[in-house]
C-alpha cells in the first residue's frame, strides 16, 4: 500500500496550461507507460480558471471538496458530488468566473478503457516547457510560431503536448457515453455491511468491460471494515475522518491510498470517516 497525506504534502507551482490560475498537490501517481497510469491531485482553481470545450483520451473523477467547481454551462459540481468524465466525452467550455468563487476538489487522471493509458504530470510539465520555444499557451491553446510540415499552427493545449511526449498524432477513442456522469452522492442511501456494525458502502456506477468501479464507504467512529479482495487496483480517497489500516499506516481527511491487486487490509475509523474508492480497470 502507498499512503499520501495531504497536510505534509507541497503544492507545487501554478499552472498557466489553461487559462487562469490553477495549482496542483500530486498526491498519488502510479507508473508510466502502464495501462493503468494515473495521477491524484488536489487542484486549488482560481476563480480565473478558464478552458474551452475539449476532451481527453484517458479517464477523470472530480470531487468537490470546497467551493463548487464549473465544468460547463450550468454544471457545477458541489460539495458531496462525484463527477466522471469517461475517455472521448466532450465538455466544457468551463469558466469558473461565471460561480464569483474559487474552488478545491480532488481529480484523479487514469488510463481508461480504450489502452491509451495516461500521460503523467511529470510528462506534461517537460513536454510543455520544452514547447514553449517553438510558441504559446494561451487560453487552453498552443498557438505555434511556424506551421509544421502537415501540422496546425493552433492547437488544443493538451493535444500538443501529448503529441510532442509520444511522437505521433493523438486518437481519440470513440466515446461510449454522451456526457459527463455526474453523481449527487449524498443522495444515494448507504446500505449497511453485513456483519460489520458501523459500516456501510454504495454503489455509484460500474464502467465498460474493464469492470472500472466507483463506490463509497462509510465507517462510524470505532467501527472496522474488511476490504474485499480485488484483482485489480484501487485508489481510496478520505473526504472526512481519521482512522488506521490494518498495516498500521494512519489515515486523516483528504489522504489518499493505492492497494496493489489483491490487497485488502482492515480498515479501523477512530471518528466518522467518508471515502472514495475507485477501482482502476482490469486489462
């Protein structure tokens, strides 16, 4: 198991990729160049974040944990909802301005269904300094000084650095749902364990082939609850709580977790504890 907590974890420097101001904490990434590559963050968005409509070749889980956070005309993610944006859905333009507030969430990034996998934080941030000599990102763009051979002067921000970092033309998959799935969680009745008083967990939704979970647990102070075992890797993500895992590693609000497949420790709440768990897709 890898545990990051949040209080001793830096924020790193201030992204400019989008348009605004947008600053990340990486607290969780997994491996580069696996199918099931990800990246959890917290993202502190000003209210001067912009970007335009646009859509991504891997996978993205929102929750709003301060604030509301745009994601497009009339959507907002509050506080208590889950938001994911499947691998080739469009969305946006978002325009944090249009709330009169900033905004804290928690984003994960992972590699979806399709194989693309997903390009890491680090990646990115090479890839974007190494670009900003041939031209500029503005407003989500990249807008090139010189047009190359059979290439666009203006680009989608990511598309470009995505394309630089692998050395071909991006595909998109073909995009298995029409919109975001935007979840009210909160209004999704718990079910209780059976046989583990104090502990209670609901479904959210279960994605494609690769059996790509989302799901919450819920523990009341001095209750235990036995993980099951999966054969895949999953990401658990403290919303609120304190607690310890059976491995001894403690957990407090805002931590984050990764167990390997087939890793299922006990998990014991010293108070009330509210989590995420995404469960990556199975390849």
């Amino acid at each position: 198991m890898n545990i990051a907590h949040a209080e001793t974890t830096p924020w790193g420097p201030v992204r400019t990729l989008r348009g605004g101001k947008l600053t990340f904490k990486e607290l969780l990434a997994g491996t580069d160049g696996s199918l099931t590559n990800f990246s959890l963050v917290l993202a502190d968005t000003d209210i001067s974040f912009k970007s335009p409509r646009h859509r991504h070749n891997f996978d993205q889980i929102r929750i709003t944990l301060e604030g509301s956070t745009n994601y497009g005309p009339r959507q907002n993610i509050e506080v208590g909802d889950i938001a994911y944006f499947p691998e080739g859905v469009h969305y946006g333009p978002q325009d944090q301005e249009l709330l009169g507030q900033s905004s804290l969430a928690m984003v994960i990034q992972f590699g979806g269904a399709s194989g693309n996998g997903y390009m890491s934080q680090r990646q990115a941030r090479e890839a974007q300094k190494e670009l900003e000599a041939h031209g500029r990102f503005e407003d989500g763009v990249f807008r090139r000084e010189r047009t190359p051979e059979g290439g666009r002067v203006n680009q989608d921000a990511y598309e470009a650095i995505w394309e630089h970092t692998n050395g071909r033309r991006i595909e998109y998959p073909r995009p298995r749902l029409t919109d975001p799935v935007h979840f009210r969680a909160a209004n999704i009745p718990w079910q209780p364990v059976d046989g583990q008083p104090g502990a209670s967990t609901k479904e959210l939704g279960s994605f494609s082939e690769r059996d790509i979970r989302i799901g919450c647990i819920k523990l009341e102070a001095g209750a235990s609850y036995a993980l099951p075992v999966l054969p895949q890797e999953r990401i658990v993500f403290f919303n609120e709580g304190t607690g310890t895992f059976s491995s001894g590693e403690p957990w407090a609000r805002w931590d984050a977790a990764l167990l390997a497949r087939g890793e299922a420790p006990v998990m014991s709440a010293t108070e009330t504890t509210d989590a995420m768990v995404l469960v990556l897709p199975r390849f």
